[in-house]
C-alpha cells in the first residue's frame, strides 16, 4: 500500500519544490524577462531627436539634449488620426510637441514634421528610411517605450537600409508609471509587459502585419451608430 504511494508522492513533491523555487526567484526571472524587450544604444553623438507618441518623459528628454547640443534638430511622424483627433476633441500630435517643448526652451523652429499617417512602427519606419535619404548624414536618437524598444529597434532593422539603420541610436524611456525593476508588482506594469511581450513575439515570428484597419471618420462612425440604432430599434 505505502509503495502504491511513492511515485504519486514525490511527483507531489517536486513541485512543490519546483512552485517554491520560482516563488523565491521570480524577482530576477520575471526582471529578466523584462530586459529582453529592451534595447537601448549610447545617444551622445546624435544630431536629431526622433520623438515618438506614448514615451512617458519624452519632452523633458527631448529639452535636455537639446540643452545640451542647441544645434540638435527634433523630428517627428505625425500619427493616423483618431476620431477624437479628426473630430477636433483632442490635438494633433504635432500640436502637443510643439506646445510642451516650447514650454521647456525649444524653439518651435527646431521641430519639424518630416512624415503623416503613420498606423504603426512600420509605417513610420518606412517614412524614416525616405527621411534618411534626403538626410544621409544624420544621426538620430530613436525614443521609444522602453518595454517597446526592442520590437522597434527589430523593425527599423527590417524596413531600414543597414547604413541607415546603424546610423539611428534607440533611446529607451522609463515609465513612471510602474518599475521595470518589479513590473508584476503593477497592474500597468502588467499589461504593458504583456502587450510588449506579444508585440515582440509577433515582429519576430510574422514581422508586419498583411492588413492594419483604417480609423474611421467621426462622420463613419455616426452612421454605423445610426446603423447599429435602427436595427436594434427593428
């Protein structure tokens, strides 16, 4: 009878051994796992600032290397609008730019819009790669979410010439929002780890994707809800 036990016995064992083990280590496992998504490369000899929507503290990176090299030059793509953008709700990404780095000391003639309608990393690679042709000389510190940097830093090396692509330097930026040190310890810290995560996976494996919808207008979208309305009303 006692033998009959054993094997279910110890495999009962090990894992809790094993449950114990990860418990004890999951600091430097899940830390780690962080560091892969990121890349990040020295910025000091870039004399453009690419700057990028949804980078928590990019105009105050953006103001300080400026500070220090005024003959810094920013660039940005402005994003596909939104409804809220096209319906006049919300600013356009190049109005927020303009607006917080003059606040903090740049001259709006230092930022320029160099592209328009970007859907994603890859639109705006293709965008940057035109960029570089007109501008063969320039060195650009890439900013990027710092859990995003390494999906981005994969699609620029993709869609990029390789002496275009060594010429861009990726800035990885911190959230403030959560530590990258102990992201499970956050619920933003979660999300942005899994959405990353997959993001990454997925340049990897597929790279871009075949289709990206296009964002409907606010007068598309009133007639789907009128649409959606008279059916339900049926």
């Amino acid at each position: 009878m006692i033998a009959r036990w054993k094997k279910p016995l110890r495999l009962v064992l090990v894992g809790l051994a094993v449950v114990v083990c990860l418990w004890w280590l999951r600091a430097p496992v899940l830390s780690g796992a962080a560091r892969l998504l990121i890349w990040e490369d020295p910025a000091d000899d870039c004399d453009v600032v690419w700057i990028r929507p949804r980078c928590d503290g990019a105009f105050d990176v953006v103001a300080g290397l400026y500070r220090d090299w005024p003959s810094r030059r920013v660039v940005l793509v402005e994003p596909a609008p939104t409804r809220l953008v096209q319906a006049g709700f919300v600013p356009t990404f190049e109005a927020i730019c303009r607006r917080e780095l003059e606040a903090r000391g740049v001259p709006r003639d230092s930022v320029a819009v160099v592209g328009r309608g970007a859907r994603n990393g890859w639109d705006e690679a293709r965008l940057a790669a035109a960029w570089f042709e007109a501008n063969p000389t320039a060195c650009v510190a890439f900013l990027c979410d710092r859990f995003s940097s390494g999906a981005m830093r994969s699609i620029l090396n993709a869609v990029l010439a390789p002496e275009q692509a060594a010429r861009v330097r990726i800035v990885a930026l911190s959230s403030r929002r959560y530590d990258e040190r102990d992201w499970w310890q956050s619920r933003t810290g979660v999300r942005q780890f899994m959405y990353a995560a997959i993001a990454r996976a997925y340049v990897g494996w597929v790279g871009e994707p075949d289709e990206v919808p296009e964002a409907q207008s606010p007068e598309d979208f009133e007639r789907m809800l009128d649409r959606l309305v008279a059916e339900a009303s049926e």
